[in-house]
C-alpha cells in the first residue's frame, strides 16, 4: 500500500471516532433542545403538551415516521432554494427593487420552515416520550407477571395527561428499582 492510501485509511478512522464522540456529546443536548422546542411551541398551554403524552400512548409501537420527516425537510428545502435562486437570477437593480410579492415570498418559506422544525421537534418528543415507556416496559417485563404487564399497557393506552404518564411509567420504575435494577434516562 502506497502513504497515501495509509494516510486516508487513517484519515477516515480518525474522523469516525471525532464524530462518533461529537454524536455522543451532543445527544443529550439536542433531546434538551428537542423537548424545549416541543414544549416552546405549546405557548405554555397545559392542554397542548398533555396532547404529547396522549399521542405518545397511541405512538406505542408505531414507527418513527422518518417518511414524514424527510418529505417535511425536503419540502421546506425545496421552497427555501426556490426563493434564494429567484434572488439569485435577479440582476442588482431589479433586486433592489425586488417586488412586494417575492419578498412575501421569501418571508412565507421563513414562516414554513419555523413551523416545520416546531411541528417536527414535536413528533420527535413525543416519540421519545413512547420509546421511553417501550423500554422500561421491556426491561421490567422479567419482574412482572402477565397480568400485571397486561393491565401496565393498558393503563399506559389511556394516558390523556402528563400525570397519567408519570403514573404508568412510575410503576414500571418502581419494579426495575425494586430488582435493583438501573433506570434509562427519561426523556
């Protein structure tokens, strides 16, 4: 193998490592982030963020909805390019006087793409919110008796409000503590 081949090998196992460990720092931060835009885009209704915990119930098992989110990026993108190369194609002095209509146009991808992020930080939350329950439901399930992991999901299937979830989720809590078993941080 000639330096160069060797150096770009290592290159790219370098480069895996520094953005596997950037991943891993930034996780916590971006959930943070995540459920404060969740809970911003609430406007501080109480009924609007319990809407997170009844939709995370009925989210159980469900998948992620990365189709969604893609078509959701990818159409904001598009109106976003379709505006900056409209500016783009003007000459300067039309520029200057760019008409009323473009720049509302420019102004409505801005709108759009604000309410995208909300719309999917939001879906994000409440996805975490579901897998959060999956995966104290499976790590407690060794504990617990068919029955009892039959009535826990069927509480958690009527979760309306935050308190309902905090409930179902404690009582899934309280088995893995009880075993001495770790707790999966909450979201």
């Amino acid at each position: 193998m000639n330096k160069k081949t060797i150096l770009g090998m290592v290159g790219v196992i370098v480069l895996g490592a520094l953005g596997s460990a950037l991943w891993d720092f930034s996780k916590p931060v971006l959930s943070s982030l995540i459920a404060s835009i969740a809970n911003f885009s609430t406007l501080g209704f109480e009924s609007l963020r319990d809407g997170f915990y009844a939709n995370a119930a009925r989210s159980l098992g469900r998948p992620v909805g990365i189709g969604y989110a893609i078509t959701l990026i990818l159409s904001m993108v598009s109106l976003f390019l379709g505006a900056v190369f409209h500016v783009l194609s003007l000459s300067e002095t039309e520029k200057s006087k760019m008409t009323m209509i473009a720049r509302s146009y420019m102004m409505m991808c801005f709108i759009i793409a604000i309410i995208s992020f909300a719309q999917l930080s939001q879906r994000t939350y409440v996805m975490q919110l579901a897998n959060y329950y999956e995966i104290l439901e499976v790590r407690a399930s060794p504990f617990m008796s068919e029955l009892e992991i039959k009535k826990t999901r069927a509480l958690f299937s009527q979760v309306q409000t935050k308190i309902d979830f905090l409930n179902v989720t404690e009582t899934l809590a309280n088995k893995l503590r009880i075993a001495g078993e770790s707790l999966p941080k909450a979201p």
